[in-house]
C-alpha cells in the first residue's frame, strides 16, 4: 500500500527515478522548515527536451498560480543556474546538493541562486523516506554520482562523483519502507553497478543486494535500475541467478549496437559482450527479461552502424526499449562532432520503436495462458515479476496486494487476465 505522506509543497519532477526519490525528500524537508505555499520543480538534464519542458512547465506555473513561489532545482539547475534564474516566473535556484537540506527552504535562507560545486561532494545526504505519493512500488537511493565520461553525457557534470550509501543505512531505508507497507523496492542511483566502488570497506552491488535480502526477510520484491553491462561482475551475476526475490527483469544501459560508435561513445564494452551477457544470464535464469537504453543517431552513426544497434534487439533478446534520439548537450564531445541531420534521427527512431513495440507485442503474446504473479498498483493494474504490465478484468484487489492472475490476452501493449482459481 501507499503510506501516508506529510503535506509540503507541490513537487514536480521530471526525469529518472533518482528524482523521482529525491522529490519526497524535497517535499519532506520543504515543509519540516514551514514552506507549504510553494511548487518546487526538479529538473533533468539528460537531453535538450527535458530543458525545454521544464522551462514550459515553469511559465505555465506562473500563469496558473501568480502569487506562489516557484523554486528550480535538480540537474538542469545544478549546470545552468543563471539562466533559470534570468527567467522571470522563478524566485530561487537550487543546486542538487542544497535542494536536499530544510535550510534552503526555510524564510531566513540567503540568497535566491544557492548552488555549490558538486564535483567536491563526497557524501550521500542520508534521508530516510517513508513513503512515495500515490506509489506502491518504492524508490531506495543506493548511490550517486558517476566517474566515467561518456562522450554524450552531461550528467556527471550535474551530480557529481561516485559515492555510495552505506549498507546499514540501506537496509534501514529498506525496513523503513517495508514497515510502510511497500511491497517491492527499486535501488537506483546514477550507476548502480559502480556500488561501492571508491570505498574498499563496501560490497560491491550483487554484494549489497545478496545483503538487503537476507536482512529484510520481509520484502517481497525487489528491482535494479539501469545497469552498466561492463560493471556486471561474478558476484552480482550470482544474484541475478540465486535470488528469487530478485526480479527476473534488467534494464542494461547498451546505447548502442555498433562497436565504432560504441568507442566513439566511450562505451566500455562492445556489442558481443551485451550479446553474450543477456545469453549467459537468461541460459542461468531462464525466463529474465531484458530491457534497453539505446541512443540513435549519435554523431557520426551511418545507416549501417543504426541497422547494427536495430539487430541488437533480436541478438540480446530485449523486450523493453528506452529510445532516445541524439541530443546534444553543450560542454560534451560529442556536440562537438559531426552530426547527424535532425530529420533522420527522427526516422530512426520512430523505426527503433516501432521495433521496440514489436519485440515487446512478441514477449507479452508468449505469456498468454501462464499465470502471473502481480503486485496491483492501481485500478486493477500492477505488473508481472518480468515487469509485464497487466489488467485483471474480474475485479479490482486492491493496491498493494499480490494476485495470481491467468493471463488470456493482450491489449494496447498490456496483459489481459483474470484472478486465477
């Protein structure tokens, strides 16, 4: 079930699933230091887009609500604070550092721009959440920052180096949210599989998951974010196959299928490896699910190079696509190679989706008949172990609960099924 929250300020929050934890602590901290009145938008970076729809959601903010404050944060924030404070719909900037503390919020805070340099952080802010607002499936930072440097990514620039959150304190954010009533938990951060990495008295990632699992016996579910294929190591690949509690569905960070752009990227691995990774793990545990970022029409990508990142579907058997067409963050190297015109990025990826949206109608029409275990989210929808998403046409159990379920069809990319006997 959802646990109750504290009121706080509206939060709207855009991009990854890191944000989206980090907005409960917005909304927790905000109004601990008396900030109700107030909308806080936590931005993403990760593409020119995301930019934008932040920028459009603050002007129609001021035009809804003309007297309440507006404060900006998150990673868009962190990297371009003068021109979100240059807007005239914005009364104060945060960075990703102080958008964490109640001091930022409270009435006696300096100044409207308050954004210090992340790249000299070396600590996780170490909240622990109770809930998530109209969720039953629930976030658990277990990491931030990233030390590597994709020639595309801008990100690192905005969340700093990597560190981790001490095993102790994730178990304890994990018992706190099972105490809650959170039946699955997603560890996320901006590269899990770095876990532990910069500090030896750490485990690694498939270490803390075999951990969290044996010391909170309670939970029932739990799920990684994006993994980097490079940084899967024995110990986690051990868990991914050993652990029943862990969910049979990854989301590899591929972003592409081509070895030249791969290198071009500075990608660490190249295409046989995600090859070879998706058959070694699905060959150990059956039935694992596999999803994907992949980038198209990164500078330089021929017809070619895209066909070979459009044959990494069926090679590594991927099911669900995260499909982003090129864009290009000023500061990175790859703004500064040669582009690949605008409309045909656009073709290729509509042709990369609509080969996502095939690969996945192929999977889900192979789980007609079999029957399900579904934790319900809402409405008489929730989602299978391998991340399926169903609705159960005889009724509706309630949020958080799980229900076996006979799956007897499929629609609109979903599952169609009834409660099983």
């Amino acid at each position: 079930m959802t646990a109750g929250l504290r009121h706080g300020p509206d939060v709207v929050t855009f991009g990854c699933r890191l944000n989206s934890y980090e907005s409960e602590i917005i909304r927790h901290e905000a109004a601990a230091a008396g900030l109700i009145d107030a909308v806080v938008v936590n931005t993403c970076a990760v593409t020119a887009e995301a930019e934008r729809q932040a920028r459009q959601t603050i002007r129609r903010l001021r035009r809804e609500a003309p007297d309440r404050e507006i404060i900006v944060t998150g990673c868009a924030a962190q990297l371009h604070p003068d021109a979100y404070a240059e807007m005239p719909e914005v009364d104060r900037v945060l960075g990703n550092l102080e958008k964490l503390s109640r001091e930022h919020y409270g009435s006696t805070a300096e100044g409207s721009v308050i954004v210090t340099d992340i790249a000299r952080v070396t600590e996780t802010a170490g909240h622990l959440i109770e809930g998530f607002d109209g969720r039953t499936r629930a976030f658990l930072e277990i990491q931030q920052g990233c030390d590597h440097r994709c020639t595309f990514c801008i990100i690192p620039f905005a969340r700093g180096p990597n560190r981790s959150v001490p095993v102790g304190h994730v178990i304890a954010g994990a018992e706190t949210l099972v105490a809650a009533g959170y039946r699955e938990i997603v560890l996320t951060g901006v590269d899990i599989t770095a876990y532990g990495a910069e500090r030896p008295d750490h485990p690694g990632l498939g270490g803390l998951v075999r951990v969290l699992l044996r010391e909170v016996p309670n939970l029932s579910r739990l799920r990684l974010s994006s993994l980097d294929p490079v940084e899967i190591d024995d110990e986690l690949k051990a868990a991914i196959v050993g652990e029943p509690r862990l969910m049979p569905h990854l989301h590899l960070s591929l972003q592409s299928g081509d070895d030249l752009v791969l290198k071009r990227m500075r990608r660490r691995h190249v295409r046989n490896d995600a090859i070879e990774l998706c058959r070694e793990l699905r060959q150990s545990r059956p039935g694992l699910v596999f999803g994907s970022d992949l980038i198209v029409g990164f500078p330089t990508e021929t017809r070619p190079m895209f066909e070979n990142s459009l044959r990494l579907i069926h090679d590594c058997g991927l099911t669900y696509l995260h499909v982003f067409p090129y864009s290009s963050r000023p500061g990175t190297p790859a703004a500064r190679m040669p582009q690949v015109a605008k409309e045909e990025r656009k073709e290729r990826s509509a042709r990369m989706r609509s080969a996502g949206e095939e690969a996945l109608g192929i999977y889900l029409k192979s789980r007609i008949g079999a029957t399900e275990s579904v934790l319900i989210e809402r409405c008489g929808e929730g989602r299978t172990e391998g991340y399926a998403r169903v609705r159960i046409i005889d009724g509706d159990p309630g949020p958080g609960t799980f229900v076996p379920v006979r799956v007897t069809g499929v629609s609109e990319n979903r599952l169609i099924g009834r409660v099983a006997a």
